[in-house]
C-alpha cells in the first residue's frame, strides 16, 4: 500500500510538473508573437531611434555641434543666442538655431539668489516646447525673426536648424515642415520624449557622443584668454544667504577653450550641450559669462563687434518703416511701457512720470505731438492711467497703436512664412525644394505673432525721442537698434 500511495503521489507531482511547463512555454510563444506584431507594424523611422539610442554619430558626419537651452521672454533669448554664437565660433562647433520659445514658456530663475534649474532641467524643459511648437505648427526659427545671414554667408559660424537637428540626432524621418498634433503619432511623440531626456544628460555623458554640462551661474563664470581660469569670482553668496538657503557654491572664472576646447573630456563628444547662456552685469562681474574681449584671437573680436546688434529680417525692418512713414506720417515720440510684467507693475508711477516730464516738454513746441505707444498694459485698462489723459487730449496728443490683428502685421506674418529664412541654414540641400513642393500639403501653419518685433521697430524710427521702462530689456533693444540708425532718413533725438 506504501508503495502505492508514493506512485500515486509522483505521478500527480510529474503531472503538475508537465502542466507548469506547457503554461509557461505557452506563455513565452504568446509575448513573442505579440511583439513581433506591433513592431511588424512601427514605422522604420521609429524603430530606427533604438537603433541609434545611444549615439546617431553615423547621421552626422563628423560634425559636432553645440546646443542650450533658451529661456524667459524673447529679448533675453536673443541675448543668449548672441552669446551662443561666440561659444559656438570659440569651440568649432556647429550652432543648432533653436526656435523663438513662448514668452516664459522655460523660467531659469534668479543666479543672484543661487536659485535655478539645473542645466539638465532646463534642457528638458526646452526639448518639450520645442516639440510642443512642432505639434501645434507653431515653431519660429530665431533665424526667421533675426538676420544672420551674413555671419553664415562668411562662414564666421555654420549652423544647423533645430529641426534637422532633431532628425539626425534621434535617427528619425520625419518632415517637420508638415510635422502636426493630428499626424504625430504617440510611439513617435513618445520616442521624441525619451531621445531628448538623453540629450539632456538625464542619462549621463556618452563619449564621443554627448557632453551635458552641469556648470551653471552658480559656480561659473566663463571666460577667454582673460589668463583667470580657476580664479575666485567677486561675487560670491554671502554669508545669510549661505545659511539661509543652506548653500556652499563657490563661482569661479573658467576658460571655455581649456575646459572644453582641444584636448578636454568635451571636446571628443559629437554634441556639447548647455544649459542658459544667460547673462549680465552684477555687481561687478558678469553672472555667467564674460566674453567682452579676447586680446589674443582677432577673429572672436571681429565676431564679438559684429554681434553687438544684429537685426531683425529685412520683412519686419520694412513693415516698421512702413508704419512709422505711412501712417504716423510725421515726427513722433515712441514710449514703450512695461506694466504687467513682474518687477515692472510696481512702477507705475516711475514709469509715466518719464513720459510725463518728455511730453510736456514737446508741448512747448508745435502740436498735435504724435505719439507711438508700445504697452502690455490692454487699452480696455487704461481708465485712471496716464494713458487714459494722453487719449483724451486729442488737441495736444495724437496716440498711434499697433495691434496684433492689424493688416500690416498679419500681412508681414504671412510673407514671412513664405519666404521661410530658417530653413535656408538647414544642412540637407533639398530642404527648400522640399519644403516648397509639400507645402499645399502641409496642414497649416500658425502665424507668428511679430508684433514686438514691428513695434520694436517703429521705435527706432521715433524721431522727438524715445521714452522706455527703466530695467526693461525691450527698451535696452530699441536703445541699441537706435544707435544703430535703422532709420538713417530719421532724425533722431535722445531722451
């Protein structure tokens, strides 16, 4: 009877056994087949991404490029731009043009205060809205607003469009020209998303492939051939603020060339990858970047010299000329009044007390005094305002405003899709071709709003004077582009 049972019993184990094994081989042929199924149906574009996961060196030929994150509203984004130009001539590198992002779409945060995102934070933040703009057809190349032809004509820098930078970085075939929310595939969308948290540096640096810096206005202040590398900043956090914030950052001077020039760790990687290149004077020194001069290398001065001021496009130029000689018609004063917009709506008072003081000035002279008026503040808000006086004395005053949905800006905005200036810089030869031949294909394009950039114009065609926001980078650029002359047939006055 023993002997029985213990058969008994090793023939229900051996038939639990067999079964356990059919189920899960059974198991195994089902994930496979069904794998094999989706992928039999993924585009090769999409596929091709894991293929070049790590590095798409293969697509790009050698070159290496530089790339940052541009942030805030559109005047501090041109600065960086300016400052990416130099990093890009100093280093050798091919400059990826990024696109015009949403005003404060990206915040770095205050260097001051030692509190920012982290360089790897901000390029992330910057790859979701760049791709953002791409979905909702919305994307505006720098390239498109700002005249850089002739640096690229003289080969000064070699650039690349973000666009095409994108399809050789992530492996991937897609026309951006026709790129859209409703054509986007998620496995796309969600491939995107994953090739830009490693050119983030979310997965570390890859040699030869990437190099993400993690250096930020908080313990660098890059410098060239200044003979400072390693030299303690002068402005460094105080003591408070030390405990306050429990911080131990040390800033110091470091020279871009030696740290990730020829014979650095950075200078292998196909791609150097920034955070901001945001900067400015503060209290005696520069936050994060001081390339003021370079006394040993005379092509970086020229370059430092030439982009000073660099223009807008000759489309928008023209429609400001228009504006300011057709339908002002005559001398006028800009005054350009920053209300809303963070530290500039505490000052009010400050701010049209300036105007004030200017247009009572020009009453002593012949009137009606025409008076150009670039303000976020909205006219349906103007009650209790300077403004709202201004508007009522139509004797003296003659007010000229300029708004998104009028002719002349819808008009330049439709031109200046046409004429497409960003994708003349793109590497591959057929793109222009291209671009044409699918465009009646394409859904359509959303218009960019050049509104700032048009009244930024006028501005410096006001010939009694220009009154702007004190700390206002938008009146430091109409400053600039007055001393430039951009209106040569104006007589221009100073405030």
């Amino acid at each position: 009877m023993k002997n029985l049972s213990r058969n008994r019993v090793w023939r229900k184990k051996g038939f639990y056994n067999t079964t356990s094994l059919l189920s899960i081989f059974l198991l195994i042929f089902i994930v496979i087949f069904a794998y094999v199924s989706y992928t039999s149906h993924i585009p090769t574009s999409l596929l091709s991404i894991s293929a070049t996961s790590q590095c798409a060196t293969q697509n790009l030929d050698g070159q290496k490029f530089i790339w940052y994150a541009p942030h805030s509203g559109f005047s501090n984004q041109l600065s960086e731009f300016k400052n990416a130009i130099l990093m890009a001539a100093i280093l050798n590198r091919t400059l990826v043009v990024p696109p015009i992002l949403d005003h404060h779409a990206v915040a770095l945060g205050s260097c001051p205060k030692f509190r920012v995102l982290g360089p790897a934070e901000i390029r992330l933040s910057v790859w979701d809205h760049v791709i953002d703009l791409l979905r909702h057809r919305r994307y505006v190349s720098m390239a498109d607003i700002i005249d850089i032809s002739s640096l690229v004509s003289s080969s000064v820098i070699q650039t690349i469009d973000f666009r095409d930078f994108i399809s050789l970085w992530c492996g991937v075939k897609v026309d951006f020209d026709c790129f859209s929310e409703s054509n986007g595939q998620s496995s796309l969308l969600d491939n995107l998303k994953q090739c830009g948290s490693r050119l983030s540096g979310l997965d570390g640096n890859v040699d030869k492939c990437i190099y993400a810096l993690e250096e930020d206005c908080r313990t660098t202040v890059w410098t060239y051939q200044q003979n400072d590398d390693g030299v303690l900043d002068s402005f460094q956090p105080d003591e408070q603020l030390k405990k306050k914030k429990k911080i131990s950052y040390v800033r110091k001077h470091r020279d871009v060339y030696k740290a990730l020039g020829p014979g650095s760790k950075a200078e292998s990687a196909a791609v150097l990858a920034f955070g901001s290149l945001f900067t400015a004077p503060y209290k005696g020194s520069e936050l994060y970047l001081d390339f003021h001069e370079a006394p040993r290398d005379q092509r970086i001065s020229s370059l430092i010299q030439k982009i000073e001021f660099l223009p807008f496009v000759s489309l928008i130029t023209s429609a400001g000329k228009e504006y300011a000689l057709e339908t002002i018609k005559g001398p006028f004063l800009c005054a350009q009044l920053r209300l809303l917009d963070g530290q500039f709506k505490n000052h009010w008072k400050a701010t049209f007390l300036a105007l004030k003081n200017q247009v009572d000035s020009l009453k002593k002279g012949p009137l009606p005094i025409s008076i150009f008026v670039m303000t976020d503040l909205p006219e349906a808000d103007w009650a209790g305002s300077y403004l709202e006086n201004l508007a009522r004395d139509s004797v003296s005053i003659k007010l000229h405003v300029l708004k998104e949905k009028d002719e002349l800006v819808i008009r330049t905005a439709k031109k200046l899709m046409e004429t497409g200036h960003g994708t003349r810089l793109r590497l591959v030869p057929e793109t222009v071709d291209r671009m044409n031949k699918v465009k009646q294909q394409c859904p359509p394009q959303i218009l960019p709003d050049l509104l700032l950039y048009i009244e930024e114009t006028v501005c410096s065609c006001a010939s009694l004077g220009f009154v702007g926001t004190a700390g206002s980078t938008i009146a430091e650029t109409i400053e600039l582009m007055r001393r430039f002359n951009i209106c040569p047939s104006h007589s221009q006055t100073a405030l």
